[in-house]
C-alpha cells in the first residue's frame, strides 16, 4: 500500500492545530505497519511555516533517526510541542468543550460528540462511563430526559443513542448551567496526562 503524499495533512506549527493534526494521523498510521513507516518519512514533506522551519533546523543525523516511522517522529513533535503549557490547555479546551458553543452553533449533537470525545483522548485516559459523563455534563440538562446514559454499555451505544434521537436532542433548548462543573475542571482527573494520542 503506497501512501499518497497529498492524503496527509499539513500542518503549520500553530499550536491550537496540534492536536486534531495528530488525531488525523494517528488515524493513517492505524492502517498498517507499512503506512506507519511511511508517515515518518513523508510527513516531515508536510510541515509549514513555523513547523518547517523547527524541523529542518534539526541535525540531519536526528532527523533520519526520528523518521523511522510515525512513533519516533510523533515522539520528537511531542518532546518539542506538547509541553506542560500545552498539555494543560488542551485539557482545559477538552473539559470546558460544551454543545453549540459560540465557534459551533449550528452543529449537531453527534458532532458535538466526536468533537468532544477527540479531544478528550488526546490528553485524559478515560473510562466509557467517564466519557459518557463529560459529554452530558456539557450539553443540555434536557438531553438526560431523552438519553438513558445509564443503560449504555459503551461509548459505541452511546453515540448511536445520540445519532438516533438527534433530531429530538436539537429541539432541546439550549441551557447554561453547567458553569459551575467547568470552574473546578482542573481537580476531576488527577491522573497523568496522555499527550500522545494513543
């Protein structure tokens, strides 16, 4: 299987990008051994601006060595971008993510649901039932009249849940008391965080 160079995202160093970037490749890179190998080679084709100029000011001997395959080059990004600072942003951008948000207005509740759910494993490690909690807990108190959460074995039956009974979920008034969950967000999850992806 011969990856395509334009089938891989650019990406320009912007900080606030990195992580749905990473989620996009994580994805290639799940096809096969052969494409994670080919993403470490390739991607470095696909930086910009800032990010270019970061990555080919490394010595050329490390440059080859961290683009043995996606793992080793994602290492070198992560050990370059994704420090505390970063890491503690996109937590806060995961946990505080709520339903129609001003930047999402008009977006639908199963998209809000892959939305959230992104950016919640590119920093947390979280169970199906914790998940499941953050998703609700940031969108109308009214979904819970529609949603049996408690009835869900999975994330995958929650957000089938959520695409069945969209239409009736959209005509949920939209409410704003929740406030309070998110002003405390930083004590909920004491556990390391997951800058990977994985």
């Amino acid at each position: 299987l011969k990856l395509k160079v334009e089938n891989i995202p650019e990406w320009d160093g912007e900080p606030d990008n990195l992580a749905t970037w990473l989620i996009k490749l994580n994805a290639l890179s799940d096809r096969s051994e052969t494409v994670k190998t080919q993403l470490g080679q390739l991607v470095p084709t696909r930086l910009r601006k800032s990010a270019e100029a970061w990555y080919f000011s490394l010595p050329s001997s490390y440059r080859s060595e961290i683009e043995t395959n996606w793992y080793t080059l994602r290492e070198a990004i992560g050990t370059y971008y994704m420090n505390r600072a970063w890491i503690d942003k996109q937590k806060y951008k995961a946990l505080k993510a709520s339903y129609r948000e001003p930047s999402f207005s008009q977006e639908k509740p199963s998209e809000f649901y892959i939305r959230k759910t992104q950016l919640l494993s590119l920093v947390l490690d979280l169970s199906a039932s914790q998940i499941i909690m953050e998703v609700m807990n940031s969108a109308p108190s009214g979904w819970t009249s529609i949603l049996t959460t408690h009835l869900y074995n999975d994330v995958i039956e929650f957000q089938a849940a959520l695409k069945f009974h969209e239409d009736a979920l959209m005509r949920v008034p939209l409410d704003h008391r929740r406030n309070d969950y998110y002003g405390n967000y930083s004590n909920r999850y004491n556990q390391p965080s997951q800058s990977r992806g994985n």
